[in-house]
C-alpha cells in the first residue's frame, strides 16, 4: 500500500457549529459544556442534505450518521451518512522533503528535535544511545516532495553531542530535551545513583557553543532538578527554563521534588548555578496548600505535593515574563513569574465530559468496528503533554495537547479497567461498564471518582482528553477539539483508526487513550498561526489554524504511514518481527517550526521526532 499522506482534498473539516455554552464548572471542576464561556466554534461534520458553504468541497465519509460502521458504495446514497466539508480557505499543504532512518526501532531513537539555521543542522535526542545526533540538513535548500516517503532517507548524521562524557561525571543517564538560541544549544540530561535508580539524582543542562558548520564546542555544565525533561531558551536569549519532572523509582522507595529551574545567560554564556523553583509551599500544613484543589491530582503514596508535582513541559509567554509548566499527571498547569522566580498560580484543568455529543469516544479495543459514543458519567483529565502559547489581541493563551498519563509502578499504581470499579448503583453507566465492547475495557483512574466518599465510585474517569486545547492564562478553557483527531481518522482510515505504533492493528488503542496527542508546535505563516498535533499511537499530525482562539478551523490531517504493513516491534527490547522500514513514521515525539526566514529553501518546515520508528522527518509547508 502506497498512501502515506491522506491529502484533504480528500479531508477534512467541517462546517463550523456555533454554539452558546453556559460554562458554569461545577463544583468539582467539571468542564460543562466544553468548559466554554463565551461563543466558541467547534469543528463537525455535516450530515446528509446539509450543503457545504459556497466554495467548499463535500466528500463523503461513509459512516452513519451517528458516526459509526462503514458504509458500502451503494448504500450511501440511501442512507443518513455523515460528510466532510473542506472550506475552500483550508488550502495549507504539508510535504514530506527529507527524511533520516536510523534503522533502530522501538527504542526512542528519535525524539526531541533542534534546527541550527546558520549551519544547517539539525539536532536530535537519541535516548537509547543516551546522546544528541547531527544530521546534516544542508539538502533541504534544494529537496522537493518525495515521490516514495515511507523509503526516503537522504538525510546524513553528520555527529553526535556525547553529553555524559562531555560532563564526566559518573551515573549520568539519557539526554531527554535540546534548544538552540542564537549560536548556544542546552541539553538536559538525567542522572542516576550506585544503588540503580536511574533518575532519581539531580541532573544537568550543558550548553555548547555553535558556529556554523563548526562542530559544537562544550563550554559547560550547570547542575539542574531530579530527571529535567525538557529544557527552553526565553524569546530574547537571556534565560533557560528547565521541567524537573522528579519522578519515583519503581518502588516508590525514592520520590524527588519536582521542580523547574531558571538559568540565567550573561554575554551568551550560563552563569554557574540555576535557581530552583519549587512547590514546598503548597504542601499540607503551608502557607499556599489550600490552592491544591481536588482536581489537582496529587495520588503518590506518602507524597507530600511538592513530590507528587510533576513539570513535564514549558512554554515562555511572548513577552518572556511568564512560564506556562504541564505538570501532566497531575492534571493541572503551574504559571511562574521568572523575575520573581515564584510560582504564581496552579491551574487544574479539570474534567472533559465524554457524555456531550461532540466529545463522544470509542472506549473498547473489543468492538471490531467504529464506534463512537457518549457517555454520562465518563470524564478524561485533560493531562497536557506539550504545551505552547501565543498572544491574540494583547492576551496570552495556552495551548495543550492532551495525551495523559498514569502512575503506573511496581510499587504503586492508580490505572483499572472500567469494569474493574465498584460504581455506585445509580450511576448512568452502571450496566455499560459490565460489557467490554463499550465501557469495561476503558483504563481509568483509582484515585478520582469518588464524589461523596462511600466508598463506590460516583464518576469514572480516564486519561487523557483525545484532543488538544486553547485556555486563558487563568485556566478558562476557550477552545477544545472534542473528538476530532477520532472522528477524523475513523472517517479517513477506516478499521485502522486509534491504531497502535507496535503493529498495524486497528482500534487497539481505543480502550487506552485514543490517538494520544503528543507533540505540539505553533507556527505562523503569512498572517495565520497554524497549531500542529502529533498523534502519538495513531501517528502523522493534524493542522489546525489557530489565528483567533474563537474561531479555530480544522485544516489538515497528514500521516506516512502504510497500515498495512506486517511488523511488530517490541519496545522493551527493539526486537523487529517482519519489516518495520515498511511502515513508515510512527510515534510522533517531538516538533519543531521552523519559519520561511531561518528554512534553507524559504518555505515553512515542519521538523518531527518519530520515537517509535527512529526516524526524524521533514515537511515543507506551503499556503496555496
């Protein structure tokens, strides 16, 4: 099978619903009617004799009208069928240009990714080899759209970043994250102990100097937090931002704080120690723990808030004044003042509710079909991963790509299967949760949904939301994506939607997280500003334009990726059955933009990490 990109001319969106929601959260922080306080566009498809507006494009998906089963040819016509309408102004096209293979799979890799316009590299996070590789980009001033993507690979490693060695120090671990400001690049890297934990030591954040096509100089090393997983320069050069994610051995014998530290740069260089910004003061018995609200998750045993907190990702608002922190498991996101180096604000995110039609969810992986339902009384935690955030009429906003994730080790873990629960009798979903095909199978939370302490649960809550989001800087959600990335991919790829990114084996996600919307990059193009969503399991991104937070359109859904291809890969051990090359790109990590002003060619690259089949992919991004 040759497909690799699902052009929408052949996809998607949708005629725009507009719809007052009334946005009064709950009491306990539910997202009422999206969560939404204001006139929000949604995206939708249409259905039967509803017309495309002037200009647009219909193509038929060949779902019901409830979303769900594929219809034959012949029964469309006769039949209430939902269609996509492409509005005539959606005309952004990614292109797949350069492509590097590593030939090692399941192992990570390929994650975080760099681009170093004055030479014309790019670097990438290699975590099983645990160092930064360079790979020349210098052809990308004259590539053109591959006419075979799941087999390019005309990009060359030039190198490799040897972060531990570069430090010498002992029980130094992975790099997990690399920026590049200017000529100065930062990695993160992980540090372990004698006794095997691996991350559970303070890490560090090296800097190396660049210089055109000159191989990186090492100038230092500053000691950061306990596992630092992402690291990002401020807009004007002068400060680094480190997440600590601090996260426990398998026994929990061992949790460090999370934290997220500050690095100043004086005349391009690091000064020698970070400060360190902490959350002690939210812990029980301080002065701030009466802001830690129920929705904020905090479930490690014995934790104190300050352990349980874990940075994931950091996005610096435009004027450089603000850090916006995913604390991911916990389902929340911390706002931090850098001049002060004081946490402002922890905002939890609250609950998606998967009972609304435009937030209906597959939750089996046991049905053998599509099958997209709501569902009272089931929530998500939205659990951003990536996040990023732009300005729109002098406001800053946040975006969010929902993926989720759980506690799960050996000494303690929160995931159960729906079925698993002990619901309250009343509860909406009392007989669904019973039956595997629809809810018994979905994987949930042990530590929410207990409303009223009984000792049964009231709610039944999973991971991650299926989707990606715009807030305001003070949390009020003003845009959520429902269940686009499922219903879209249902309607393009038919049984090979909520894919996995081991095997081509369809729907085997759909009791998990969905697609899991991962990375995340913003770019502007013109006058618009373009959000992209990685797709962690189902793999390829989706584009949406993002210009108003109001008016958000859906424009693109690309993916290289042959489903029919015969593998599976092992992600404990890389073991390969059958032909992975075959597949194409799977498990999108790590985005970057890059403008038409630093590209070689001068048009927009879209630049990915792809964990799972190491690969590291180029797209040219052109408005037509």
């Amino acid at each position: 099978m040759n497909t690799k990109r699902l052009p929408l001319a052949g996809a998607i969106v949708a005629s725009l619903l507009l719809g007052a929601c009334s946005g009064d959260d709950g009491a306990d922080g539910e997202q009422g009617d999206n969560g939404l306080n204001a006139l929000v566009k949604v995206t939708t498809l249409a259905i039967d004799d509803t017309h495309c507006p002037a200009g647009g494009q219909r193509i038929d998906t060949g779902l019901d009208a409830n979303g769900n089963g594929q219809l034959e040819d012949a029964e469309i016509d006769a039949a209430q069928t939902q269609f996509i309408c492409q509005p005539q102004s959606a005309m952004v096209s990614a292109e797949l240009i350069a492509r590097h293979q590593t030939g090692v799979y399941g192992l990570s890799a390929a994650e975080i990714v760099e681009y170093y316009s004055a030479g014309q590299r790019i670097f990438v996070v290699n975590a099983i080899s645990g160092k930064v590789d360079i790979i020349d980009a210098s052809l990308l001033a004259s590539a053109t759209k591959s006419s075979e993507p799941l087999a390019l690979n005309n990009l060359d490693k030039l190198g490799e970043l040897d972060v531990a060695k570069d430090i010498g120090l002992s029980f130094m671990g992975s790099v997990n994250s690399v920026s590049i400001s200017g000529n100065l690049l930062a990695a993160a890297i992980e540090r372990g102990d004698a006794a095997g934990n691996k991350t559970q030591v303070n890490g560090f954040v090296a800097f190396y100097q660049l210089n055109g096509t000159e191989a990186p100089q090492f100038i230092s090393a500053v000691e950061v937090g306990a596992l630092p997983d992402n690291v990002v320069f401020s807009h004007d050069g002068q400060t680094l931002l480190v997440a600590n994610e601090g996260e426990p051995n398998q026994d929990y014998s061992i949790d460090p704080e999370g934290s997220v530290a500050i690095i100043k740069l004086v005349d391009g260089k690091p000064v020698a120690t970070a400060t360190l910004v902490g959350f002690s003061e939210f812990n029980q018995g301080n002065a701030r723990h009466n802001e830690i609200t129920k929705n904020i998750k905090i479930n490690g045993p014995m934790a104190s808030v300050a352990q349980d907190l874990e940075p994931e990702y950091i996005s610096i608002s435009p004027d450089n004044s603000r850090a916006f922190v995913s604390l991911q498991e916990n389902n929340a996101i911390a706002v931090i003042d850098i001049a002060t180096a004081k946490v402002d604000k922890i905002l939890p995110l609250g609950l998606k509710n998967y009972g609304l039609d435009v937030n209906k969810i597959d939750a089996s992986d046991k049905d053998n079909m599509v099958n997209l339902q709501a569902y009272a009384g089931v929530y998500g935690m939205y659990q951003a991963d990536t996040v990023a955030s732009y300005r729109w009429n002098n406001t800053d906003f946040i975006v969010t790509a929902n993926e989720g994730d759980s506690r799960d080790y050996a000494g303690f873990s929160e995931e159960a299967r729906a079925g698993d629960l002990v619901l309250d009798p009343n509860h909406p979903q009392f007989a669904a949760a019973k039956d595997k095909t629809q809810l018994a199978r979905l994987k949930v939370t042990k530590s929410m949904g207990d409303d009223d302490n009984d000792g049964d649960y009231d709610k039944i809550v999973s991971f991650g939301a299926r989707s990606f989001s715009i807030w305001t800087a003070d949390g009020q959600q003003v845009f959520d994506s429902g269940n686009d990335f499922e219903r879209i991919t249902a309607a393009l790829l038919n049984d090979n939607f909520n894919n996995n990114n081991e095997e081509n084996k369809g729907d085997s996600r759909s009791d998990d997280k969905g697609p899991e919307p991962e990375a995340l990059a913003l770019g502007k193009i013109g006058q618009k500003l373009y959000a992209f969503i990685g797709l962690e399991r189902t793999s390829g991104f989706m584009i949406y334009d993002v210009t108003n937070p109001f008016d958000v359109q859906f424009v693109d859904y690309v993916v290289n990726r042959d489903f029919e291809a015969d593998f599976t890969i092992d992600t404990e051990t890389g073991e390969v059955k059958g032909d992975a090359s075959l597949a194409g790109d799977l498990g999108p990590e790590g985005m970057k933009f890059v403008g038409a002003d630093k590209s070689p060619n001068g048009q927009s690259l879209l630049i990915i990490g792809n964990e799972v089949s190491g690969t590291t992919s180029v797209y040219q991004i052109k408005v037509q």
